[in-house]
C-alpha cells in the first residue's frame, strides 16, 4: 500500500485558503466568505492530481487579533501542520508581508515538512512581480496563483506532486513494513477500544477510562502474535456524532480516526455488548465501507451481559439486522477486561485480509457468472435482454470486478445483487466488500 498523504493549507484570515481548498478538492466544500474568520474548523477532503491522490485540510487563519476564536483557531492550524506531509501557505499578492503572515511564518519555521508558498489573488501575468517581496519570508520561490480563476495552482501542484513521488522513490527499499497488517479499532467512546489495543499488543500503550473521550489521538504500536506475524495496530479517538464534537482537540482527534480507516487494511468495527447497538454504530461502520476496507465487527464486553444459550444468537440477529449493508462482516463476541477470545483476533484479521487481496482466476470467475445465468436468466427491458459477455477482477482490497454487457442500463440493480451473492456463495469473500463494475463491451 503506498503512503497516504496529506496536504495543510494555512495562513492569516481572508487570503483566500478556503477558496484554494475548493479548487484542489473540485468541490464546494468549504465555506468561502469575505468576512474574516468564517472557516474555524478544520476540513478535510481527499484529491487528486496527475494520478496521485492525497488529502487536503483547510485550517482556520491564524491571526494575532483579539478574536475569542484565535488561540483556537491557531491550535487547530499547527495540529493539522503537524499532522501534514505538505504545507501551503497562502499569502495575499496585493497587501505584501502582513505582520499576521509573519506570525504564520513563525509557525512555519518550526515545521519539519516542505512549504510551498501560494501568493494568492494574482489574476494576470502583469501582477506576478508582486511575488517578489514575499522573498522576505524565507521560505523559497513563492507561487504566483488565482484561486478563484484557478490560475497557477496546477502549476504548485505540480510541484507538490514531483516531491511526493521523488520522496517515495528515495524511501521504496523502506518497505519492511509493507508485508504487515494494518488495523485500526474504531467506534464510540468508551466500547473499550484501547482495552482491546492494549490487550492485543499486551501492553498498557492506551489510558483506561470510563470518562469518555479519554483517547484523544490515535495511537500506533505493532505487536507480533503468537504464530511470527506482524501487526501494525491503530488504537483512534472515539467517534461521538458531529453535534456533540466541540473541542478543538477532538475534532483534530476524528480527523486522526478518518485518516487511520484510510491507511489500514482491517478496521475492527467495536460495539459496547453492555449498552446495545447504537444508531452512531452504524454511521461509524459505514465510514469503513466508504473506504472498501475489509471489516470485522468485534462485541466488546461480553462478559458484562446476562445471557443464556440464545443471548449471542439473538445479539447476531439483531447485528445483522441492523448492519444490512455489512452482511459479510464477521461478528466477534469478546471481552477485552477478561482477555476472553482476544486471542482469535489475529487469526480473524489475517482471514478477512486475505479475503480482500484474493484473486480470482478469470475463467473460474466467469464460469460461476455462467452458472448463475443458467439458474436465474438475465432480465430484458423494453423486449431487449441483457447479454453478459465477459468478466474479471480489476482490482484487489477490495476486489473489484468489471462485467461487460450488451447495454448497462440493462443491469437492473436486484439482478447486480443476485451476480454479487453467487460470487460470494462460490468464493470466500467474508470480511471484505466486494464491487461490481458494469461495462458496455466495445
């Protein structure tokens, strides 16, 4: 899996970082006004450019006004610097080097990653001699760039993009870690995320709380099991439902949850046993779905629960009730306080991992395309029937698989279903999401 990276764009208020964000990411994400301060929160976006993709975070502006919001709005700013890969610093080309930018650029001295310098609201050649004094700032050649009309920023892209790529050549015999697993544990505050961390990596790595929000960062280790393999294993923040994220910090603390679902290859989907399935459950499961990671649902304080011997059937049920769009997730029933069936997990994750990088031989593929066919006809519309031709896999985590077709408006979405189930009824695709691609045969 290559690197993930990630882009900071920051500066004073009202340069025009939000605007530069909407033309990077290509859509109207963040909200752009003339008023000064409107963008506190930090947002976050993925892009892409020449076949790279990262992510964007716009930041609030850093400012040395009296505003209630500043000292916020700084915190968030240089916790997104530190978190960045890149860093683009937006300047205005019209007023020259504010005392505001000097403050930015104090930030910036300390930062041990590539800054690009944007000097913004330069809409013609002409005006690109402005750049020259921002010379001052000490941070290399500035970029002349139009936001707005777009100008100059695939330029600064570019270059941001050749630095990705050179960067990752120079460390591509750094791949020791490539052959691990990546893991990360997400859920609701206090399911006992960091109990399974800390009991998967058997160490005390995460403070234990029953306070909520007690992991505010997330928090890395690698561990080795029992049979020799490696692990890297993420322990993220709690994820609470956006109305109820106030702090700056753990707003920081959701992004850091986000981006740990993006790098890994299993996300264990933690539920509390002891209060039930909760409806931010689902919304947090389906973050791991948006992304094609393989997911395994882990029910956490098994042991707290009065049972009997239909308790973890009818809690399956319900699961699955629930969880309609992860009926290929495996359900674990464990206890992180009693260490009860922690031990299963490595194993679990190594299935389900294997599962989502499977490959599938094209002729076996499109035998059980055929097969399947053969029981259930293709549907017609119109007096005009769907025809498939041919299939193959794609892609790997998660597999992806290209149908071609006579006409794809043909492909009626139950009959796409029925294909994805017979696919999953021949091959063991447990644990990860599977795609389908319809293609109309040239």
């Amino acid at each position: 899996m290559s690197k993930k990276y990630t882009i900071a764009i920051v500066g004073r208020p009202n340069v025009g970082k939000s605007t530069l964000f909407n033309r990077i990411v290509g859509v109207r994400k963040a909200i752009v006004d003339d008023l000064s301060g409107v963008t506190r929160d930090r947002l976050y976006e993925k892009a892409e450019w020449n076949g790279v993709k990262f992510s964007v975070i716009d930041t609030g502006g850093i400012s040395s006004s009296d505003d209630v919001f500043v000292n916020e709005i700084k915190e968030q700013a240089e916790l997104a610097i530190a978190e960045a890969d890149a860093i683009i610093f937006v300047v205005d080309g019209h007023n020259g080097i504010t005392q505001d930018d000097q403050l930015v650029a104090k930030v910036l001295y300390q930062s041990q990653h590539p800054i690009y310098l944007a000097v913004n609201h330069l809409d013609n050649i002409e005006q690109h001699d402005l750049i020259f004094d921002f010379y001052a700032l000490g941070l290399g050649d500035p970029y002349p760039i139009s936001a707005v009309h777009g100008i100059g920023v695939g330029d600064m892209l570019d270059s941001i993009i050749k630095d990705f790529k050179e960067n990752e050549d120079t460390n591509a015999s750094d791949s020791d870690d490539e052959d691990q697993i990546r893991i990360a544990i997400i859920g609701r505050p206090n399911v006992g995320k960091s109990s399974i961390f800390n009991a998967l990596i058997k160490q005390n790595r995460s403070i234990i709380s029953n306070i909520e929000g007690t992991t505010r960062d997330a928090i890395d280790a690698q561990f080795v099991d029992d049979q020799g393999r490696v692990f890297t294993i993420t322990d993220t923040a709690g994820i609470r439902k956006s109305g109820k994220i106030i702090e700056s910090t753990e707003k920081y603390s959701v992004l850091r949850a986000q981006m740990a679902i993006e790098s890994a290859d299993v996300i264990l989907v933690v539920i509390d046993a002891s209060t039930g399935i909760q409806e931010q459950d689902k919304h947090i499961a389906g973050l791991a779905t948006e992304e094609g990671r393989a997911v395994i649902i882990v029910v956490n304080k098994w042991d707290a629960v009065e049972k009997d011997n239909y308790s973890m059937q009818q809690f399956t049920d319900s699961i699955r009730e629930e969880f309609k769009f992860l009926d290929y997730a495996p359900i674990m029933f464990v206890s992180a306080k009693s260490s009860q069936r922690i031990d299963k997990i490595p194993d679990m994750v190594v299935a389900v991992d294997n599962n989502h990088k499977m490959r599938i031989q094209s002729s076996i593929l499109n035998q059980t395309i055929l097969d399947a066919i053969a029981v259930h006809p293709t549907p017609t519309r119109n007096g005009k029937r769907l025809r498939v031709y041919y299939a193959t896999e794609v892609a790997v985590a998660p597999p992806t698989f290209a149908i071609f077709v006579n006409d794809p408006k043909l492909m009626h979405f139950s009959y796409q279903r029925y294909l994805e189930n017979q696919i999953r009824e021949n091959f063991d695709f447990a644990g990860t999401p599977i795609r389908l691609r319809i293609r109309a045969r040239k």
